[in-house]
C-alpha cells in the first residue's frame, strides 16, 4: 500500500489554521493534513500580510508540496483558485468551501456582499476580535447543540496562537473588496468540487454553482449550512473530501 495522499487545508479572513482541526480529527487516518497559515496569521501572526491576491496565492505556491489536495475556504478559497490560475499543474484537486470569485457587490455581480456591511464586521473584529469571531462562527455555524460546542472547541483553538493584527484584518478585507477572478478561470482544468451551504449568509448560495459554470471541470455540491460547514457538518464534508473529485485519478 502507497503512503497517504497530502491534502492541503487553507483558511479564510481573520481566522487561522486551527479552524480545522475538528475536521482533520476525521481524516488524518486517510491524509496526510496539511493546515497552511496565512501570512499574518496563527503561527506566523509576526508576518506582513501580501496586499494582493496574487502575492497571496504565490506564497501558498511556494509553501505547498506539489500535486496535493486542496481544501480551501472563504479568502482561502479565493486565493487558492488564483494559485490555480497561475500554476495549475501544482494540483491534484481543489475543494472550494463556502468561496467565491468576486467577493463584494457590483453591477454585474448583484449577489456579491455589500462592502459596508463587511466594513462594519471588520470594525467589530478590530474593537473585540474573541468576541466578533464568536459570534460570526455562531452565525454561520447554527443554533444546534453540536454547532454551538464546535465553536466553543475552535474558539480555543484560535487563543493558542496570537490574534492577527489591526492591518492584517484590514490587507485581507482589501484584498476581499477589490478581487475578480471571474475572467481568469478558464484555464484551471483541474478537478474541482464547490461547496456551498443555503444558508450561507456571507456567500450567496448561488454563487456555487455559478462558480462551477465557470470551471472547465468542476462539480457543485449544496449542503443544508451556513459559512461555516466544517463546523456544523463537521461529519458530512468530511465523507465528502473522503471520495475522489470528479475526473480525478487517485494514487
């Protein structure tokens, strides 16, 4: 038998990579879980965080083993689709949770989030980060018993390592206002899977499958969540990640 396939787990804005750990509790018997800090996060909470996504994506490049599994969401997800735009041979698959191409509100983009009231959540987070991430993980996460004792666990998970800085916070909301990826997607022909929850209240749910129509070889999964699914349906996305992407040949 092979050693364990790698995947690769990457986290969204103001958090850090011990938002995972109740699902790599689930599937460190079938990967080798490598959860990935963004620069100005968790350990590496001492780093200027990159102005662009792009930079974003480059460091992630350069971080990664090759041909690993991706898991990425939120800004994560967003920076892991630009690593795929400019290396996609660095992959073996890409899971998108809860991510989007063009993050804020536009014309042509009217489900985007209004950028005031994600202005308004980072002025929050600046004033009461341990409270304003409680609360946003109690949002998207839900009211269920297990929801609730999933943020208590990643709540303390997220006190071992230093909170990110005030101009962290504002460089990754930056980076979520003025990116679009839409017109860059064309050439990532890898095996992706876009999940997104119904009752996602930061993505708009149909902007999984709009992102699925996108990609030259992606499939669309809806789950009955919010944001935040590794943390309500911890068990469900873990028996996703669990099965083969679509088109993808394991080792």
């Amino acid at each position: 038998m092979g050693s364990k396939p790698t995947m690769v787990f990457i986290h969204g804005w103001g958090l850090h990579s011990g938002v995972w750990q109740p699902l790599i509790d689930l599937l460190e018997d079938q990967y080798n879980c490598l959860c990935v800090d963004l620069p100005g996060y968790g350990k590496r909470s001492r780093e200027q965080s990159p102005s662009s996504l792009a930079a974003l994506a480059d460091d992630l490049l350069e971080s990664t083993p090759d041909q690993a599994h991706w898991c990425a969401w939120s800004l994560g997800g967003m920076a892991a689709l630009m690593a795929a735009t400019r290396s996609p041979q660095h992959f073996q698959s890409l899971t998108l949770i809860s991510s989007t191409p063009k993050f804020t509100h536009g014309k042509d983009w009217p489900q985007g989030m209004d950028p005031t009231i994600f202005s308004n959540f980072s002025k929050e987070l600046e004033s009461d980060y341990q409270g304003g991430i409680k609360k946003f993980l109690l949002l998207q996460a839900g009211a269920g018993s297990v929801a609730r004792d999933s943020v208590k666990i990643t709540t303390d998970l997220l006190k071992k390592h230093p909170e990110p800085s005030k101009e962290t916070l504002r460089s990754g909301l930056a980076i979520l206002k003025k990116s679009d990826l839409r017109q860059h997607l064309s050439n990532v022909d890898i095996p992706c899977r876009i999940l997104s929850g119904r009752r996602d209240r930061i993505v708009h749910p149909n902007i999984g499958q709009h992102l699925a129509s996108l990609l030259l070889n992606s499939e669309h999964i809806e789950l009955n969540s919010g944001h935040a699914p590794h943390l309500s349906h911890t068990q469900e996305l873990a028996d996703i990640l669990r099965q083969p992407t679509l088109n993808s040949v394991e080792a």
